[in-house]
C-alpha cells in the first residue's frame, strides 16, 4: 500500500469532527501521515479507555464497589468524569459501611431487649415472691392493730402505744412498697389517698418517734407551725410522714451533740382548689459541699460516712415529685443544711392518682341494698391469719363472711350457694385466684357468672393487674388494706349492680 493510500485509510477512520479539530504544523505527506497516526493512536487509546470504563461501570452496579476507574496522566474529559465517579464510589461506599453499622448496633440493641426483658421478668418474679412474703404479715400485723385501736376497753396510753406502732407500720409498708414495687413506680401508677388529718397529730408522732435520739445527742429540736395554717389538711399523712422521717433522721446523723434541728410548717399560698404549704427542715450539722448538692437525691449517695444507705433522699424527692410538689437543698460546709418542700393539699377530700386506677371512679357513696339484708361476702384466702382478720373487719359492717381455703373450694361455693361479692387471693394452693374467677366467669347461670371479684393480694405489679383484668377480676386491692378501703370497694361494686 502506498502512502497516499495509507493516509486516505487514516483520514476515513477518523471522526469528522477530531480530524477538524487537528492542527497539521507540517509540509509534507510525511509530516501528515505522522499526526494522523498519532490522533488515529490518542482516539483508539480513548476507545479502549472507555470500554474499561464501561465494563467497570457494570461491574459496580452488579454490586462490586470496590474497584475505582483509571485516571490517566492527560487529564482529559475521561479523566475528569472518572474522577467524578470515584468520588461517587467513596461516598457509596461510607454509606453502606454506615448502613453496616446501623445494621450491627440494632442486632446489638435487639440482643440488649431481650436481655432486658429476661432480667424484668426475673426481677418482676423476684418482686412479686418477696412482697408476698413480707405484705402478707404486715396486713396481719396493721389489719389487728386497727382492731385493737377500736377497742372501747383500751386505756389511752394503751391506744398511745398502737397508734405508734400502727404509724410505724404504715412507714414500713411505705418503704416496702418502694422498694418492691419498681414496675409499679416506673409506671407512675402509685396512688396517694387524700385523706383529712390533723397537722399537729403528725408533728407530734414526728416528734416523740425521735425522742431518744434526741435526747442521746443532746439535740435541740423545736417545731413551729404558722397559725394561718388550717387545722386540717386534706393528703395523704402517712407519706408526709415518711418525707419528714426521712429529712429528720438525715439531720440528726449529720448534726453533733448539743446541735439544733428545726421543722418549720408555713401557710405559702392558698388557690380556689388547693392549700401551698411549705416542710422547712434545718439543721446546724456540718453542711454539704456546694459541689456535693446536686447529687444528694441520686441513688445511693450518702450525705456522709455516718449516713443512711442513700435511697432516703431519692425516695423523699420522688414523692415530692409525685405529689406535684417542689424539693430544694441549701447548705454550706460548717453551716448547716435546710431542706425546703413545697407541697399542695387539696380542699376536697378525694382520692387521686398519679395515673388512672384498676375502676377509674371513685367508690361510690351510695349503699343500695346493703341496708336493706345482710351482704354475703365469700372469701378465698389460704392465710389462716388473713381470714380471721378479714371475718372481723367484715362483721364491723354486718356483713356475713363465708371463707374457703383454696380456687377450687371458691368456685364449689359459689355454684352451691349466693353471694353478693367475692373477696380472691390471688396466690392459692390446688387452684389460684386467676383460674378460679376465670371458672367463674364461665360458669352457665348468668347471676353466679357476674358475681363482683375483688382481688386482694401482696403482690403488685402491672403485670398483676393487666391479668386480674383479663379474667374479669372488677377490683384489686393490694395488702396491707384499709378496713375502710375494702368496705367502699364492695359497697360500690354492689351499689352499681
């Protein structure tokens, strides 16, 4: 082939518009044929760039990320898009190692759920068993104290003496419920009765519950109460009680001998619905560290070495909280420390809860039929103790009390006879208080089946209750309970028939 020809052949292979475009510096057909041949190698070096280009392409939308496209030393267009698409690969590939990542934290987090609720469920287990075993004597131990203080043949000093220990018992099956009862605070269903009760009364059992300590550290204790203050407040005393108990025992383990401790009750404020009474507790004991103040209401932080074992405080708080009420610290090292509460008391006296009850109202007043026969209550309860108690508290409101020892033995008594409420353990031997209303409620004879169940137990948990609900249990009162409180309870489910 002769060069002419050769250069025809380049000039047909090459676009139009690139031949156009290339300068030819030199004279001769040489001199052509020699930039030809270069523009013919740069547009085939081109071709085959862009078919690894393509195949690359493919290759990384077939799922293979990890191979970058070639960049060559011209720095052409190629080169530019090929850098563009690199970065495109870097960015693709940050995103999939930080969808990797989510990927393996949400393992990890449904790891940690299931590891969380295997540990509630032990917890709740743990709970439910203590409760019951500790609720189940105090309820003996309150219920017949209570009878005992409604004995006309007792002496002052005698009921001065139970009222004591029916007040310690109160505190103590507070602090039990607080310990035990986790789900139920982390639910926010504890529930505060609003109940009169007098100041004075109150300030008095504080004052003679610290007497001897006082007297051993030869401390100054002094109580003033704001005359303004009405006589009577409406709230729940026993949780008062178990606030001041706990600041005043805080302040006599940090105050020295011949110390002072003052409890100062003011009247702050009075709205259309409730009182604004302010709890200033001061003492002349070593003081907090300013640093030190923000963590006194945490858990098992101790004021001090001599201290209690760091939950009074974190109990106080939570209460004060609870009770929609405000709890402040001030104090300085060498000067003392002052806790100041502000709570709310209503001028009505109603029960209210932090969250909705088992029965949503309030226990009605009226008594429809009571009067009228004598109620027939049968009770399911195992605890020999716990049945003489509540034959007694039943016969104050001559109310007849039938009493069987397990589940089984209810449901017999109930087809073999009438009663206007059942009263239900929940843990029974042979059968259980769940199986037994849950055998009552199918039972074929319409009146016998919609008998009222009040469930009375030691244990509770909002895992209790959402059961007691799912077997038709109307009402759950848990023990240590108030003689008053379970009268209402039946008078209103009997009153709404």
């Amino acid at each position: 082939m002769s060069k002419l020809e050769k250069i025809l052949a380049l000039v047909r292979s090459i676009n139009q518009d690139e031949f156009q475009e290339q300068l030819t510096h030199g004279d001769s057909l040489d001199d052509v044929y020699e930039e030809l041949l270069f523009l013919a190698e740069k547009i085939d070096s081109k071709k085959k760039r862009t078919a690894v280009i393509v195949e690359q392409i493919s290759n990384c939308f077939a799922g293979d990320f990890f191979n970058y496209l070639p960049i060559s030393d011209a720095h052409d267009e190629l080169d530019v898009f090929c850098m563009g698409f690199n970065t495109y690969i870097e960015e693709l590939k940050a995103a999939m190692v930080s969808k990797k990542l989510v990927e393996t934290i949400n393992e990890k987090l449904v790891e940690e759920k299931e590891r969380i609720e295997k540990l509630t469920l032990s917890r709740d287990q743990f709970l439910s068993n203590v409760s019951h075993e500790i609720r189940t004597p105090l309820n003996g131990i309150l219920g017949f104290t209570d009878l005992l203080l409604n004995s006309p043949v007792l002496g002052s000093e005698e009921k001065s003496q139970l009222e004591y220990i029916r007040m310690s018992g109160d505190i103590l099956l507070v602090i039990i419920n607080d310990i035990l009862d986790l789900a139920k605070m982390e639910a926010k269903q504890t529930v505060f009765s609003n109940k009169p009760f007098q100041i004075s009364q109150l300030t008095r059992v504080v004052q003679e519950t610290f007497l001897t300590k006082f007297q051993q550290k030869q401390i100054d204790f002094k109580i003033s109460i704001d005359e303004e203050l009405p006589t009577v407040l409406n709230g729940d005393s026993v949780r008062i009680t178990q606030i001041l108990f706990n600041l005043i025992n805080n302040s006599i383990k940090l105050t020295p001998e011949k110390g002072k401790i003052r409890l100062k009750i003011k009247f702050k404020d009075e709205e259309d619905d409730f009182y604004v009474v302010q709890f200033v507790i001061s003492d002349s004991g070593k003081g907090i560290a300013e640093d030190k103040l923000a963590e006194v209401f945490n858990p098992f932080v101790q004021l001090s070495d001599d201290a209690d074992s760091g939950l009074g405080l974190t109990i106080v708080r939570k209460i004060v909280y609870l009770m929609k009420g405000d709890i402040q610290v001030k104090s300085q090292p060498a000067n003392g420390t002052k806790f100041i509460i502000t709570l709310p008391f209503s001028k009505n006296d109603y029960y209210f809860s932090v969250s909705k009850s088992f029965i949503d109202k309030k226990p009605s007043d009226k008594k429809t039929n009571i009067k009228d026969r004598t109620t027939r209550v049968l009770l399911a309860e195992d605890n020999r103790i716990n049945q003489v108690l509540v034959q007694k508290l039943l016969s104050k409101f001559n109310m007849e009390c039938v009493v069987v020892a397990n589940g089984q033995l209810a449901v017999d008594a109930v087809i073999a006879e009438d009663f206007d409420v059942i009263i239900m353990d929940l843990m029974m031997p042979v059968m259980n208080g769940y199986e037994a209303a849950s055998a009552i409620r199918n039972l074929k004879n319409h009146t016998k089946k919609n008998i009222p169940i009040v469930a009375l137990s030691a244990v509770v948990t909002s895992t209790v209750t959402n059961a007691c609900k799912a077997v038709g249990i109307n009402q759950y009162i848990s023990k240590p309970f108030d003689s008053a409180e379970l009268h209402a309870v039946i008078v209103a489910l009997i009153g709404n028939e």
